[in-house]
C-alpha cells in the first residue's frame, strides 16, 4: 500500500478561497453594507450604533467609520481567520455574521483593505493587499502588514475600514445609500451617514394593515410562534420598497411576493416577517448560504413553509384590493374622474404625436438620413414610432388595474446598443418601460398601456407630490389627497373649475417632467440646460392646447 495516500484529508489554497470569497462582492453598495453592519452589529452594550460613510471620488476610496466595540489583535486574528467561528454568535448573541466574509469583501471591487481598530484604549492598524492573493506562499497564509500594534490612544472604541484603490470608473453613492435604507428599516436606534446625507427608511403612506398569525395556521409547528405584518400602500412603491421582508433576529435575508408577483396590485404591497429559527436552523439543506445574495434556498424545508404562509396571507389581501377597485369602478364620482382624466389623455396624447414626429425627422437630419422620404403617420396607430417594430398600437384608456412592476435598472447596467437597421432610431426615449430597444414582443401577462399615456386620478397619501408617473405603464396618477388639490376639489367637486384648471396644470407638468427624464435617461440631451428648455416648451405647449378651460 502506497502510503502517501493514508492520510488524506481537505485543504484550502488560502489565496484563491479569498478571490472566490470577494467575487460575490460585485458592486459597491454591497461592501459597503457589509461593514456598514459589522458596525452596527458588534457595539458595547448600551452603546446606540452610528455609522459614517465617507466617498472620495477622485481618490478611488469607501471609508467606513464605526462606534463599535472595536479589536485588539486577538480578535483581528480572528476576524482574519478564513470561516472562522463568530465569537458572538458562540456567545449567544444572535447577528449576521456567520461565514467570515468581511476580510473579503473589500476586494470585491479594490485592491487594498486598511482596518484602523481601537478597543480599550488601544489601537492597531493593519492592511491587507490583493497582490498578496497570488504569491506562491498564499497557498497556506497570506500575510497581513502590521502598522500599528496596539499602541496607547485616547481614542474611543470603534473601526474605521478603509476600501482602498477601487477598480470602479466610479463610485455610485446612490446605489449605496438605497442599500442601506433598505436594510436599516429592520435596525433599531441605529444612525448611518452617507457623507452628508442621514439614511432612513420612511415607510410609505399607507390605507390599511393586516397581520397574520402562524398559530392559526398548519405552519406553526414548522415556523413556531410568528407573526406576519401586511401594508397596503396609497400609491405603487418603488422598487426598494416593494415585497415582504424575511428576516431571522432583525437580519435580513429575502424579501419576495411568494410567488404572487404578477398579480394586480401587488406592488403596493409591503410587509415582514421574523422568523428566528431560520438563523439556527441546521438542516443538511442549508436555508441561506455566504453569498449574501438576499434569496433564501427554496429547497430548505422551513423556507418553503415560510413562503407558503406568506404566499396564502397574500392572497386574502390582493383578493380584497381586487373587489375594493371593482366597487370603485362604479362609484359615480369615480366616473367623473375618469372622465377628466380621459380629457386630459387625449390632449396630452395629441401633443405626444406631434412631439414624436418633430424629434423623429430632426433626429433623422441628425444621423444623415434622407428627410424628403414621407414623413411618420401622425396618427393613432402610430404610437409605438418610439417603442420599435414589436410594439403593438391600441387605443388610449385609463389605467383601472394596477400597475405591474415599476422598471428600475441595475446598478452599472449597459445602455442598449443602438440598431442601425432599425427605421426609427432606437436613442429615441423607451417610453414602454422596456430593457432593450429596437424589436420587441410584448408580454401577454402585462395590460397594454396603449400607444400614449394614461391618466388616472388616486389618493395617494397628503405627503406625497400632487402626481406621479409611473413608466412601467405610461401612466400619470394625480394625487387627490394633496393639500392644493383638496382644497381646488371645494364644495363643487369635480365639476369645480378651479379642480379642472388645477388637474389640467398637474398632469401636464408631470408629463412634461417625464418626458424630459425618459430623454436624458437616453443620453438625448448634451446639456442639462437641455432638459430645462425641454420642460419649458413642453409645459407651453399643453398650456396652449388646454387655453379654452380659462375662457
């Protein structure tokens, strides 16, 4: 017998396990959350969490200060140990940090990681470089460069993290900010600054609440004791507030509709559910795994019963939206409205023809094609110039089912590439909400929004701006509960002139905003003074269109 093979066992080139680790770390805003929550996780007691985030742009560096307990160098040589055991969670201290990938995730995106640590009145400073992953002695160690060792300090306790020589074109500080106020929301008497700007999550107006109970339901035995809470918004949330949040002890891990996304109405739905035994649950099928991808494993038995009982609370309350809009579509007042609102389309829509086949024939002598061919059809079977071959025109209307899921593009997402064989210019503004330009098939799931834009009146809550567009539909909702809007409605109601005049003016003003930021978001302005000039004339153009209303 050879007996080279006697004594086998598992190893870890320690190099390579730290580029594997930094590769689920792909854009900013999730390093940035990584130590982010470190900070506000690991605190002395009594201590409130209060966290900076400093963005030097020219510099190419993140700097994440924190009040936390802070690390000697025990505790660094922990915090630098490949999947090393969470001390607190060995103390019982339930928390987020399970797989030890703070050491990582820095190298995500840079190439340099600096921790400045105090704890007790000491202080250290250590670094560790990418350069270092690919020397031969990286199969078993990588070293760390030591530049202060515990030296005395006046200093508090807290870690300072420095994300050093990012290999990003630029540092998208907005993706960050949502990333954190989409977190915090579950956080307690926690403070996080990005620069200047004081992260918080304000929850969106909402017209009623449900909870739900996992004790009367089958669920319990698998779920124990929790409780489900459902939010029914005013207006559709955006993006970041859409869905229910799974956490497990105040950490986030999923938020999801339990396959209800494509119902109606389902994104003005946002909820939680804690469910503290997923972080413990120690099933041969893991419920979560160290990418921190905020998608929980389906083929875990206690997530599956999770989105089970998520899926059935859902529905009672989409079927309940569902025969509230059916009752509101007969309300007579609500056919008053829908009958301004159908008004204001059709004049809206009239200038949106003619505003399309003005940019269609300048872009054309933009590009150097021949403008003496027949210029567009202005008329209505021609809406979709703007949305590409695959579009499929139809008759204006009124949005009356809820909107389906409001488009937001991913972080450091391409533009679409321009077609060249395409009649119309696909730079023109993607008014249709869609990813990519050009030919297109529409998804038979989705209601057609019509070739132009709808108008709807809502009350979307006295906070919110007296309207909203919303470009997954085209739609522009005027918000009734706003203060001047009320007090335009008076005693005379809809038929009320200062209403109309004012309704008019609202929706106008938003359209003439949307179609300003579907060009910029298109590149078609050169200028930002551009955009300004663009709203202008778009605004005196309805304003003229709409000149017999103040006769």
């Amino acid at each position: 017998m050879n007996n080279t093979t006697s004594h086998l066992s598992v190893t870890s080139h320690v190099g390579r396990d730290l580029q594997q680790s930094a590769a689920l770390f792909k854009h900013e805003h999730l390093v940035a959350w990584e130590y982010v929550s470190n900070g506000l996780q690991y605190v002395d007691p009594g201590v409130a969490p209060f966290v900076t985030v400093t963005i030097d742009q020219g510099q190419r560096s993140m700097k994440i200060k924190d009040n936390g307990k802070g690390m000697n160098l025990k505790d660094l040589a922990n915090y630098f140990t490949m999947h090393g055991e969470n001390l607190d969670a060995l103390a019982g201290q339930p928390g987020r940090g399970k797989f030890g990938t703070g050491k990582s995730a820095a190298f995500g995106i840079a190439n340099k990681l600096r921790l400045s640590t105090v704890k007790g009145g000491k202080k250290s400073v250590v670094e560790l470089h990418r350069s270092d992953f690919a020397k031969q002695t990286a199969a078993n160690k990588v070293p760390i460069q030591i530049l202060e060792s515990e030296i005395t300090t006046d200093e508090p306790n807290g870690t300072t993290v420095e994300v050093l020589e990012i290999n990003l074109k630029s540092i998208d500080t907005n993706t960050i900010i949502r990333e954190i106020e989409r977190h915090i929301a579950h956080w307690k008497n926690v403070t996080v600054f990005v620069g200047q700007h004081k992260c918080q999550y304000i929850e969106p107006a909402t017209s009623y609440q449900e909870e739900y109970f996992s004790r009367d339901t089958p669920f319990v035995a698998l779920l124990g004791d929790v409780s489900l809470k459902l939010s029914v918004a005013k207006a559709p949330l955006k993006k970041e507030q859409q869905g229910i949040a799974i956490t497990s002890n105040g950490v986030l891990h999923e938020t999801t509709y339990a396959g209800q996304e494509k119902r109606p109405f389902v994104n003005y739905i946002f909820g939680s559910i804690d469910v503290p035994t997923i972080s413990s649950d120690d099933s041969p099928i893991s419920a979560f795994d160290m990418s921190r991808s905020g998608v929980l494993n389906q083929k875990n038995e206690l997530v599956r019963g999770t989105m089970a009982f998520i899926g059935m609370s859902l529905e009672k309350v989409l079927q309940k939206l569902e025969e509230d809009d059916q009752k509101r579509r007969h309300n007579d007042e609500v056919q008053r409205l829908k009958k301004e609102a159908d008004a204001i389309a059709n004049l809206i829509n009239e200038d949106f023809k003619k505003w399309k086949v003005q940019i269609q024939n300048v872009l054309a002598h933009t590009v150097g094609a021949n403008d003496s061919k027949p210029s567009i059809v202005a008329d209505e079977e021609d809406f979709n110039v703007l949305a590409g071959e695959g579009d499929v025109a139809s008759t204006v209307t009124t949005q009356e089912g809820g909107p389906s899921d409001i488009h937001n593009s991913e972080p450091h997402s391409e533009p679409p590439t321009p077609d060249p064989d395409n009649s119309a210019p696909t730079f023109l503004p993607d008014l249709d909400g869609d990813e990519t330009s050009g030919n297109r098939k529409l998804d038979p799931r989705k209601k057609s929004r019509g070739g132009g834009f709808s108008v709807d009146f809502r009350e979307l809550g006295d906070q919110e701006h007296r309207a909203r567009y919303e470009a997954s539909e085209r739609s522009i909702l005027v918000n009734l509960e706003h203060p001047q809007i009320v007090a335009a409605l008076g005693v005379g109601g809809v038929e009320e002139a200062a209403f109309r005049r004012l309704a008019y003016e609202v929706a106008f003003a938003e359209y003439a905003i949307a179609l300003s930021v579907e060009m910029a978001n298109d590149s078609h302005f050169i200028d930002p003074q551009d955009a300004i000039t663009s709203v202008r004339e778009t605004i005196n153009r309805m304003a003229t269109l709409a000149a017999s209303l103040y006769r």
